[in-house]
C-alpha cells in the first residue's frame, strides 16, 4: 500500500507541513508520482525505527495484506536468485556487494536498502550459526517490490558476522517482503528447510543452483497445504 503525504502526518504523529520538510531535511523516504508523494508502510518503519520516532500502532497494521496468499520459499528464491563468489573483506563489504547483487527493480534505493540491512546487524547479528546468516530489515520493506524474493548468495571468503557458535559466515539468505505476514511466513519456512539435512548440507555445500532449487521445491511443495 502506498501511503499519501496526509496519512504519513497521521502515523508519525506530525503535521503535512513537517512531512514535506522531513523529505528534504531528514531524508523521509518517499517516491513523487504525478506530482505527488507516495510512501512505502515498510520503508517508513525502518526510517522511524533508524531516526528513533514513536509512532501510533497503526504503523504496523498492513490491512492490504488480508486475504493475500501466503508465499513460497522456492518460488520466493527462484525469484531472488543465486549467486556465487561474492565479494567482501568484513560484514560492511559483504552487504554492500550483497545489495548490488540484488535482482530489484530500478526505483529501490539501494543505499536505503544497505542502511536498514547494517542497522538490522548493529542491533543483532542475523547469523544463524553453521556458517549461514539470514540479512533482513528489522521490518519488512515494501520497495516497490511485487512480490516477495529471497536471494542466496556465497561468499568467495569466509566472513566474521558475530554469530553466536564463533563460526564465520560462507551463505547468507536475504529476504525481502512487502508485508510483515509474508516476511514472517518466509522466514519460518527458511527455518524449516534448513533443518532439512539434504537441504542443509547442499548450501554448506554451495552446490548448485539446479540441486538447491530441486531439494527446496520438494520441502515447500510438503509444506502446501
């Protein structure tokens, strides 16, 4: 849902005059289409959260989400890609080429997006242990996005990303929804696969991208209801 400069003034808690001065003066993400401004819900959480701005409940809410089909990992990956031998010295390096990487359409702001994914590790790292990571915003951002896409990318070298088991980081799954009820669902089905050993052992593996496809296909379509 794209939301005007009026109900912007309203979540924030601010008037329209401060939400055309926060555009220039505080970077407030938005989009001008037709000669008017357009706000992602998504985006407009992470700025808040980043800028440190209370905001009423109805932030949150995502009442373009009901009665929307829930997605599916694979089809959410094939969308999203896989990708080898990332560059990336240190976690900065690693998610800056990451963001570049990214099939994303050309409206995203791809600085944004590397800002919010650095915030989200500043306040715990993703890192899941065995060498997997799982880089996502803090709240899900809209971006322009159409659907849901999951991206796999393998790191030419291991990196250090704070995990918990002291293991460096080789995969990293970034997920990136329009909704928080995608986002979770997602999520929840990544945990899932990668508690499959097959599954597991061919991204540690970093095989390729017809096996991972082929194995991930198999655990989502059990999962359909």
């Amino acid at each position: 849902m794209q939301l005007s400069v009026k109900e912007v003034a309203e979540l924030l808690n601010i008037s329209e005059k401060t939400v055309y001065r926060w555009i220039d003066d505080r970077k407030l993400p938005g989009y001008r289409i037709n000669g008017q401004y357009r706000f992602s819900r998504g985006e407009l959480l992470e700025w808040a959260a980043i800028n440190r701005l209370d905001v009423t409940p109805r932030l949150y809410e995502e009442p373009e989400s009901r009665g929307s089909a829930l997605p599916n990992l694979s089809i959410a990956l094939e969308s999203g890609g896989i990708f080898y031998r990332i560059g990336g010295r240190d976690q900065a390096a690693v998610l800056r080429h990451v963001v570049q990487t990214l099939r994303l359409p050309e409206a995203v702001d791809r600085g944004f997006l590397l800002q919010v994914l650095r915030a989200r590790e500043a306040l715990a790292s993703t890192a899941i242990g065995d060498g997997i990571a799982v880089p996502h915003p803090r709240n899900p951002v809209v971006l322009h996005l159409a659907a849901p896409v999951v991206t796999l990318c393998f790191l030419e070298q291991p990196v250090d990303f704070s995990a918990l088991d002291g293991q460096p980081v080789r995969a990293l799954f970034t997920v990136l929804s329009p909704t928080v009820r995608a986002h979770l669902h997602l999520l929840s089905q990544l945990a899932f696969a990668l508690r499959d050993a097959e599954f597991k052992g061919l991204v540690l593996g970093q095989a390729s991208r017809e096996e991972l496809t082929r194995v991930l296909r198999r655990i989502t379509d059990a999962l359909a209801p």
